[in-house]
C-alpha cells in the first residue's frame, strides 16, 4: 500500500475513487428487455492501492469502469474521482484518471508515438510535459514507435493501450482485464510496471479473472455479481476468511442427520459426501471428527481442502442466473458456504 499523506491537506485524505449508489440500465435492443448491469453500487477505493475488481463475465466489471472512464453514462448515482465529482468537476475528475479498457479500440492509421501524442493533447499536456519516449520504453515498445497500430500484434496493441492511459500522468490508473490472453512475458511487464507505477504513488485499480494474480498484486478487493458488490476487504481479510478449513468426508452409510458441532458447518453434497467448514482458529480437526462421530456417521474416507482466493470467489458468486440471487442476501454471512459440484 503506498503513502496516503503525501499531500498533508484535508483533501488528500480523501478516498482516490468514491462511488455511491451507481446504477447503470443499457436500455433493451428489439425487444429486449432493459438490461440492469449495475444495481446501485457503493464502493471506496483507498489512495494508494491496488485495488482488485473481480466478478464473473457480465458481472458489470467494464461497465463500472467505462462509466469512471467517462465512456459509458451511468443512469444513477455519484462518482467522485480524487475528490473531484463526475458531473460537476468533470474536467479535473478526468484528468485524475487513466484507463487501460479490456477493448482492443485502436485508431490502426496511427504510430504509437503518434497515438501518445494525440492523447497528449485531448488532455491538453503541454508539449515541454510530454513523455512519449519515456512512456514507449516503460511498455516496451520503443523499437515500434514508427510502426502503423494495424501492424501490431495483440500483445504490442495492449502495450500501447496502457501506455495511452499513462500519457496525462493519471494519479490512478485502472486496468480492465490487462493480461487476458498475454503471453507469459507481457505479463510480468505488465505487473512490474503496476508494481513500479504504485510504489511511486499511483493507485491502481484493475480486474483480472486470474485470481492467483489478485491474490498476489491487489491489497483490497471487491467482488462484484450481477451488478452488486457483494464483497469488499483487504485481500488478507478475504483470505483470512478462508481460514476456513472444508473437511469432507465420505460416509459408509447415507447420513440421515448432520453433525451439530458450534463452529461446524456441515452439508451434504449430491454424491452423499458430507462437506464439514470450520475456521482452523476456533476448531481443531479433532472436535470435527468427534461431532460425525456423535452423529453416528461412519467415515470411509476423509480428506481436507484448504481454500484460497478462487473459493472465496466462486462461494460469493456461484448463483449464476438472475433470478435465482444469491441466497440470504440479508442475512449476516456466517462462514462459507461452498459446495463444489
Ligand atoms: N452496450 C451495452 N448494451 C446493452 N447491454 C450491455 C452493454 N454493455 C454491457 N451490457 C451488459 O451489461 C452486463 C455487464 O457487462 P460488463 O461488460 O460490464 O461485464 P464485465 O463484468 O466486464 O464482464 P467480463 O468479465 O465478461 O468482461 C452484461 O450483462 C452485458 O451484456
Ligand atoms: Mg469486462
């Protein structure tokens, strides 16, 4: 996490991104009905961070981006950009932004020297401010400087999207699936330089569907699904909730009553295999056998899971269609309930 007191003034404390109930509806094709790709989201992104922003496909990933890019109008809602808000500072909320979008949108007729430039000046950096050259060799890409954009391969293009993002030198920087589809060495460039451009005080802001990768790169996430947040912490918390231990157990006879044991929580899978969740803090190994013991459950076989990011994923996600939201939204979340198939 990178300093939040560089400023010292009051305004400095404030949050790098600041979204309050962010609503967007794409109105419906033919008869389509409207679609509600984000459903009045609250999110605080601290200065300074890397901030991960996870979710299935068609979780509203881009949408929310593309709306703090200025590139999609959101229908409801506030959003303020290093302190400034959208709608009534929208000059300087832009300007404290670059976005990386997931889209491969390249003018092709442009060199990416040139396409810094014009970006340079759609942002209105004065020429003794421009960095084209630094900014080229940071991604790589010097030697294609007088290249057209159309003779790019994918992983150059993406190279020359990130370093467009960086032209107005943004204090954050959101990057919208940037290594998807990148061969092994764009990605380390890629996630060397976010390292390098955080630790001289940029915020990032990115999503990635490869979880070890935001397991590894972001100090807080949120995961959103369906247009909501559905949760949002420090990456080690989130972890840190998967201290839960899964036991699973394979019963000699169908069981015909669950263990009750307090810190145990105990289901049944399809095949008749008896999946037991406890945190490894509060209960051992030991007291979890002893309540299947006490349900008269006998084991012929038994093994233990240990969870990592992607199960705190897939348990906060796994409710696939709209109409069938995810279970107990109301209630408080006790534990994880994950049950793979
Ligand atoms: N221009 C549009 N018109 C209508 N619907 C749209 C439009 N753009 C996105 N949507 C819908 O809004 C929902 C959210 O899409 P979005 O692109 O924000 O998802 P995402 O989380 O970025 O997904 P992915 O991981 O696949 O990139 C989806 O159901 C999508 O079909
Ligand atoms: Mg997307």
């Amino acid at each position: 996490m990178g300093d939040d007191q560089t400023g010292g003034k009051c305004h400095m404390c404030d949050a790098a991104i600041r979204i309050e109930g962010l609503r967007k509806t794409y109105r419906g094709g033919k008869g389509q009905p409207e679609k509600h790709a984000l459903k009045g989201i609250n999110l605080t992104v601290p200065r300074g961070s890397v901030f991960g922003l996870l979710g299935p496909n068609g979780a509203g990933k881009s949408t929310l981006i593309n709306i703090l890019a200025g590139l999609v109008v959101k229908s409801a809602g506030r959003v303020a950009i290093w302190g400034f808000d959208q709608d009534q500072n929208p000059r300087q909320s832009r300007s404290a932004i670059g976005v990386m979008p997931q889209e491969l949108n390249l003018d092709p007729f442009f060199t990416p020297r040139g396409a810094l430039e014009v970006q340079a000046g759609l942002y209105g950096v004065p020429k003794s401010e421009r960095r084209s050259d630094q900014i080229l060799e940071l991604v790589g890409l010097s030697d294609k400087a007088e290249a057209y954009a159309r003779t790019l391969s994918g992983g150059m293009r993406r190279r020359l999207l990130l370093a467009k993002a960086l032209v107005h030198h943004p204090k954050i920087l959101v990057l919208d699936e940037p290594t998807a589809g990148v061969d092994i060495e764009l990605r380390q460039m890629l996630w060397a330089n976010v390292r390098k451009l955080n630790e001289r005080g940029m915020t990032i802001i990115l999503t990635t569907h490869y979880l070890e990768e935001a397991q590894e790169m972001c100090d807080e996430i949120a995961i959103i699904n369906h247009g909501e947040k559905v949760a949002q912490d420090s990456t080690a918390n989130l972890l840190g909730r998967m201290d839960s231990r899964t036991m699973v157990i394979v019963p000699d006879s169908p069981i015909i009553d669950l263990p009750v044991s307090e810190g145990v929580e105990a289901a049944l899978r399809d095949d008749g295999s008896l999946v037991l969740q406890y945190r490894n803090i509060q209960t051992s190994a030991e007291q979890v056998l002893e309540s299947v013991r006490a349900a008269n459950i006998r084991i012929r076989d038994v093994r233990t899971e240990e969870a990592d990011l992607e199960d705190v994923f897939l348990a906060l996600t796994s409710s696939r269609t709209e109409d069938h939201p995810a279970d107990d939204k109301d209630q408080p979340r006790r534990g994880i309930h994950r049950v793979k198939l």
